[in-house]
C-alpha cells in the first residue's frame, strides 16, 4: 500500500542547515545531497517499515533510514510517513524531540 509521504517543517529546516553546510565547499554535492536525501524519503511511499526502529524512541512507528552520516528519521501511520527529522548522527536524539515537538502533536492527530 502505497503512503503519503509528508516532512514536518522541522524537518526541512533541518534538510536545509546540512545542505547549506556542505554548500558553503560545494553547491554541486549539496544539489545532489538534497536530491538523494528526497529520493529516499519518497521511497518511503511503498517500504515505509524498511527502516529501523529508532532506538531512543522506544516505538515500532518510529524509525530511520541512513543517508551518509545522516539518520532520516520518520513515523509511520496507516496512510502516511511523516519525516520528523533529519540529523547528523551525532547529535542527541532526546534533545531532538525536545526541540522539535512534532512526534506527540502528530502521533496524537494521525494515529
């Protein structure tokens, strides 16, 4: 079954920062950066469950997929993926979620 896929804005924003990082070397590898990072979050349509589940998140709705030293973090639901984040793989998660606040408002209003 094929699924909406839909980024939060945090999460753009996020995809933003590291694409304006790497542009600052290269605008070429941040076009293509974007590009790949889109491309597998639109895979996410129709192997919504390939991902892992995120370990800090303790739930089987919420997981991630690596993109270079990047985790692409999403929640799935019955007809939707929401891309919750896109962050370098050393920064902490818990904060994260903090921050951002997206995982309650939409595992409240889409589950």
């Amino acid at each position: 079954m094929a699924r909406t896929v839909e980024w939060t804005e945090a999460a753009a924003d996020d995809l933003d920062e590291a694409a304006s990082f790497i542009n600052r070397d290269s605008p070429y590898y941040a076009a293509a950066f974007v590009r790949e990072v889109k491309q597998a979050a639109k895979s996410l349509q129709f192997f919504s469950e390939r991902g892992r589940v995120v370990p800090e998140g303790h739930r089987e709705d919420v997981r991630e997929i690596f993109i270079k030293s990047y985790r692409l973090i999403y929640l799935v639901t019955q007809a939707r993926v929401f891309i919750l984040a896109f962050v370098h793989g050393a920064r902490d998660i818990q904060s994260l979620w903090k921050k951002h606040g997206e995982l309650n408002a939409i595992s409240e209003s889409d589950t």
